[in-house]
C-alpha cells in the first residue's frame, strides 16, 4: 500500500539520514475528475521507485520521468498532467505534459529535489580545521571532523581537507586521490606542501590535483579567514571548475567539460510508450516487458496489457 502521512514523513527522514537524495512531489492543484487531492505527496526515489499517491499510474509515468531529471539536474519543477494525445509544452520552470491514458480531469505537483548536504572531511584537530567546520556549517556542507589514521574519504564525497599540521597527511590524501574525490586540500606552506606531494604514493596526475597551499588568495592570516579562503575556493570548483590560480587553461577546459559530459550522462534515459505514444522513463521501475531481445516500457498497466496481447503489433510500429 502506498504511504501516507507519518509513515511517508518517517521514510523520508530515514532518506535523508542515509544521504540518498529523493524527489518530494506534492500535488498543489486537482481538477475533478481525478482521483488526486491538493496536498496528496509522494516521493521519487532516484531508482524510479514512488512511495505515496498522486493519482494513479498515468500520472506516476510523468512523475516518474520528471521527477528523476529534477534530481539529475537539481532544480524543482511544477509538472501539469492533463488528459489528450502526448505532447508536451515547456516553459522555464514547468512543464506540460498530455497524456491519452487520463481519463479526465488535471493535475498540478511540485517536485522539489532533495539533495543530501556535500559531505566535506577535514582532517585535523587544529583551529583551521575548527573554523572549516564552523563556517561549513554556514554553507549547509556536512563538514565531518577526523584524524589522518581514522579519515575514510568516500568518492561520492565534495572534499577532503588536510588541516592536520603534519599528523598523518598523507594516507588520507591518497585514499581521496585514488577513489576521485573531486577537491583534495593541503593546508600549508608552499615548501612544505611541495614536500608532502613530493612522498604520496599516487601518480602525477593525482599528485597535480591537490590544491596546496589549500584557499585562494585573499591574504587570510587568522584560521577563520584561512578556512575561508579554502571554503570560498571549493564554492569555485564546485561551480566553475579550476580557478586559474589552480589550473592551467586546458586543464580546465579539459575537466570542465569531463564535468559537463558527467552532468549530462546523468539525466535518465527516457522511452516512449508503444501503445499510446506517451514518454516515460526507462528504468527499471516503471512497467515494462521484453520482446524480440528489445525492452519496452509503458505508462499503464494497460498499456503493457495491450502490448503483451498483440506484441508484434506495438513492436513493429514503435
């Protein structure tokens, strides 16, 4: 049974705790006849899946669809669901999609992505470290505070900071230069850092991608304004890629464009329903059947119904 109230609010607390980012739909306009109530909520999980209830599987195709290019692309959306031959119409920030399978009726949902908080790990006890967990605080990042020896980088972290002052930087930088995490840090000095860079056992390559000394150059002298100058260079690389100050001009063109094909590699693929033309999301949860060695995916139970009745029919015409 789809979930509701304190059991919908419970599983997307148990999300958010396990940093899996999901879709919060929520229908804010109902047009009768639809079984849809303003207020009704779900959520997209990044498999496809959908707990809750926003009107059925014709409406739950198009949720699905868009729900998961909201979360491949990080910005809401208002979808409107009405009944007629698929098409579909685009405006900034909405979509309109018709669907043949609606039996009447409208409905209007909001789908607000909701992304886990970039995990940083700063590595050290010292007041730079402290200072990075303060102001990262500001920044809704996951600042987590460790040492060298107890530091487990993961790749789907935003950093990792060394801060540590010379206690046991190198494992940690190596464990996050070997699995990719996307900005590695060094706080110190210029000589010192080129020392420490000099001993990990990593390539050139990986060894280039340390930002040491970590910050752009602001002229901080005080360990907040240090993390600040740190913090406001991760903001940089997180948005637009390497600073001149950190990369040469191929180098970044290079890896911003790596950035912009992973982006785009991230939006599901989409599919279009063999029986009634409606676009939908492939993936494996929304319906589907295997026919021919091919995947097909529908919109409805009926719609799969149809198809498995006469299959080489929608086959031959899709």
């Amino acid at each position: 049974m789809p979930l509701h109230g304190d059991a919908l609010a419970a599983r997307a607390q148990e999300l958010i705790e396990r940093r899996e980012p999901f879709v919060r739909a929520t229908v804010v306009r109902a047009q009768h006849p639809t079984s849809a109530h303003a207020g009704d909520t779900a959520l997209v999980l990044a498999n496809g899946e959908i707990d809750g209830f926003l009107g059925g599987t014709c409406v739950e195709a198009s949720v699905r669809e868009y729900g998961l290019q909201t979360l491949s692309k990080h910005e809401p959306l208002l979808l409107r669901v009405v009944p007629g031959e698929p098409s579909r119409i685009r405006e900034e920030g909405a979509v309109e999609v018709a669907n043949p399978c609606l039996s009447g009726g409208a409905v209007e949902i909001f789908l607000e992505p909701q992304m886990p908080a970039p995990r940083v790990v700063v590595v050290g006890a010292t007041p730079v470290a402290q200072a990075l967990g303060a102001l990262g605080a500001l920044l809704d990042l996951d600042v987590q505070l460790t040492n060298g020896t107890a530091a487990e980088p993961r790749a789907d972290d935003a950093a990792l900071i060394v801060a540590s002052q010379g206690r046991n930087e190198e494992p940690s930088l190596e464990a996050a230069l070997r699995i990719g995490v996307p900005y590695v840090a060094l706080v110190a000095s210029r000589t010192r850092g080129a020392a420490v860079l000099a001993s990990l056992d990593v390539d050139d390559e990986q060894r280039a991608r340390v930002h040491s000394p970590a910050g752009l150059l602001l002229g901080g002298r005080t360990p907040a304004e240090i993390a600040l100058s740190i913090l406001a260079e991760l903001v940089s690389v997180r948005s637009i890629g390497p600073t001149v100050e950190t990369a040469t001009v191929e180098t970044a063109t290079v890896e911003t464009a790596t950035a912009e094909t992973a982006s785009a590699s991230a939006v599901p693929a989409s599919a279009v329903d063999p029986v009634c033309g409606m676009s939908v999301a492939a993936v494996e949860s929304t319906l589907h059947a295997e026919y021919s060695g091919a995947s097909y995916y529908f919109c409805s139970a009926e719609c799969r119904r149809a198809f498995l009745a006469d299959p080489e029919r929608y086959a031959s015409a899709s």
